[in-house]
C-alpha cells in the first residue's frame, strides 16, 4: 500500500472559469460575470484541510493550479491556497508550484502576484503563433500576446512552458515545421504539443459531426505531423519525454509525472480528480457544478468526491496505460505487483519481435517506433492480461 512513494504525493487545484470557452475544449470551463474570489479561496482552503485529514504527514512534492483558467484567480486567491497546502503538508524542498496562464497582456500582468504568492513554475496556453489560426481556435489573445507573455514569464520565472495545438484546419507541414522552430527558438524549457483532436460535445465536435469542419487532415497526413514535432524537437535538445510532452534535461513536469507513474493526488475544485491511498487506494471524483461544489465545500459536511476502491486489476491497468506513455516505460516488478501476475511474455516477444516495445531488465517500454501506435499496443497488452 505504500506503492505510490515511487512517484510521490501532489496538490491538483481545479479552477473552474474562462472569459469564454474554446470551441476544442471539453474540460470542465465555464463563463461567469462575476466571481467572488474570497469565497472560493475559503472553499478550496477548507477542502485542503479535510483532505489532509484523510491523508496526514505527506511530503507535498507539487502544486498544480489547472483549469478553466488559472490566471483569472486573483493572486492573493492563489496565495491563500498555497499557504493552507504548505501548512496542511509538510513542502518538499524543491517543491514545483504551476499555474496554468492565458497570454492576455491582462493575465501577463498579473505574473509577478503569482510569484509573490509562491508560483515557480508557468505554463501558458498560446495553441498557435499566428493570428488566423487563434482566431479559429477561439483564443483571445494575438501572436503578439503570445510572444510578449512568454518573454514577461521567463523574466520572473526559471521554468516556463507553452502548448501549441498541431494538425490543425487547412495547416500544411511547411507550415507547422515553420510554426515550431519558431517556438524552438525561444529558448522554452518545455512544450506541450497536442495534435488537434475532435470531442463529442465540443463545438467543434458539433461542426465535425455537420461536415462543417473543413480541411483537418487525414491518418497518413496526422502521421507525418506527429513524426515532424519528434524529429524536430529532437534535434533543438527537447525529446519526448511522454507522448505529447517535451523537455530539456530537468525541465520535465513533475506534477504530471505524479500522474503517469501512479503517485497519490489530492484533487480540489470542481470536477477534479484524485488518487488517494488510505487503508486502500481510491479514486475521487468531485461534483462538477462550480456552483454545487462551492456549496458542498463551505457545508460542515465538505465534498463527497469518493468514487469507491480500487481494486489490484485497476490499479495495474492505471499504471499500464499512464505510464507507457512515458519514454521511460514502467517498472515491470511494480506492475506485477499491483496486478498480482506477470504479463504474458508471448504478448511481450510478440510485440518486441515487431519492434513495438523493449522489455528488458525490469522495465517495458514502447520504442520511438511504437509510440505513434501506443493505443493498439495498450489494447493488445490489456487483453493479454
């Protein structure tokens, strides 16, 4: 039961609000007119405090300020939060504390608040450095914007990253490859590169399901994307290190490597997720409402947000499907152990011999060939099991 030591425990804040929502997005986001910031400070501050009820004396590795966006919350709201975790948790000494950002001269404005309130780590969501194709993702701010934030973040911050959305209508790879080298070139530590993909109850989604969604491009077409963000992020120093996430050396995000190698997280706010190791791991799931779990949050009763148990089969599938999408692959002795049993080697020489995979001394990892097949690896893998 002491498992999730391997990656450690984390603090994942959801903030719920936008000026408007993405037509590509289907995270829990809403719009409001009007938030009462001291409030929702109180509510998250309390939530904290009955977690840690739950879970006493961790060691807090990260903080993660998601959304919605993060960088509407006032900093003092912010500042609140991360002074309630550092008393409810002992701090890690080189605790990682992000805030999701918007690259509005607005939001940029308020950078030097965040890290006043303790911020050390800043990711912003720029999606696209040209202005048409902002403007049909739905973004609020301008190339410009963009390029004026990212230099304002690394002036106050020794770690910054962005996401870029790639694949995206009418974009040719001359294009993209432009696009990239351009980000490259700003000396970023960390990029997120996520090929644009349709959700059901999107707008987009809505579009697509019309045939009003124009000029996305075909299987082959996506391929030679995704083979074109591996070869050049490679070559500027930043290799994957997960399937959609690039770093340099130590730049990697702690926080989300929580996540893909199965650590405990708390997770605060509406909508948010946790992993939790009491007498047995659990998953949490809180209510999604902004409205009701501000409720729920200010009651003496606090968020009901346990889902139930997990069991050894879930946990393992958990740590199978999340954590091959690393480059370093799992720990097969870990995963036997929460699965209570080995995977079938015929499975694993199987898709070796293919060159999908490399098992080898304790540890199974897809290969830079298989990585653009990881999902078809993931289902033969799990119903071998």
């Amino acid at each position: 039961m002491d498992d999730w030591q391997n990656a450690g425990f984390g603090l994942y804040v959801h903030w719920p609000f936008c000026q408007s929502k993405c037509p590509y997005c289907d995270f829990n986001s809403h719009v409001a007119a009007a938030i009462d910031q001291k409030a929702w400070a109180d509510a998250y501050i309390r939530e904290i405090n009955r977690i840690a009820a739950l879970v006493p004396g961790r060691s807090l590795k990260t903080i993660y300020f998601g959304g919605g966006t993060p960088s509407l919350m006032a900093p003092e709201t912010v500042a609140a939060v991360i002074q309630a975790a550092s008393t409810a948790w002992s701090r890690s000494n080189d605790i990682e504390i992000t805030l999701e950002a918007n690259p509005t001269s607005v939001e940029a404005g308020r950078f030097q608040g965040y890290k006043d309130a303790g911020v050390n780590r800043i990711s912003l969501g720029v999606q696209a450095l040209n202005d048409e194709d902002l403007r049909r993702l739905g973004r609020m701010h301008s190339a410009a914007e963009a390029t004026t934030a990212f230099e304002t973040a690394t002036s106050l911050f020794d770690r910054v990253s962005f996401d870029l959305i790639y694949a995206r209508q009418d974009q040719s790879l001359q294009a993209w490859r432009k696009e990239l080298q351009g980000a490259l070139a700003m000396s970023v530590g960390h990029l997120s590169l996520y090929q644009l993909t349709i959700e059901d109850g999107t707008v987009f989604g809505e579009r697509h399901a019309r045939g009003l969604l124009k000029g996305l491009p075909n299987e082959d077409l996506g391929a030679d994307f995704y083979d074109l963000t591996q070869d050049l992020c490679g070559e500027a120093g930043l290799p994957a290190y997960e399937i959609s996430n690039h770093a340099k050396p130590g730049q990697e995000s702690r926080h989300n490597l929580i996540y893909w190698q199965a650590g405990d997280y708390a997770g605060v706010g509406p909508g948010a997720h946790g992993r939790l190791t009491l007498d047995q791991r659990v998953a949490t799931s809180a209510e999604k409402n902004p409205a009701l779990w501000l409720a729920s949050a200010i009651s003496d009763g606090g968020v009901q947000d346990f889902d139930g148990s997990l069991s050894s089969e879930d946990r393992g599938l958990e740590y199978l499907l999340m954590g091959l999408r690393l480059s370093d692959g799992i720990s097969t002795q870990r995963l036997s152990a929460m699965l209570q049993r080995d995977l079938k080697p015929s499975v694993l020489n199987e898709l070796q011999d293919l060159g999908m995979i490399q098992h080898s001394t304790g540890q199974l990892q897809v290969t830079d060939k298989g990585r653009p097949l990881l999902n078809q690896i993931l289902k033969k893998l799990t119903e071998a099991l």
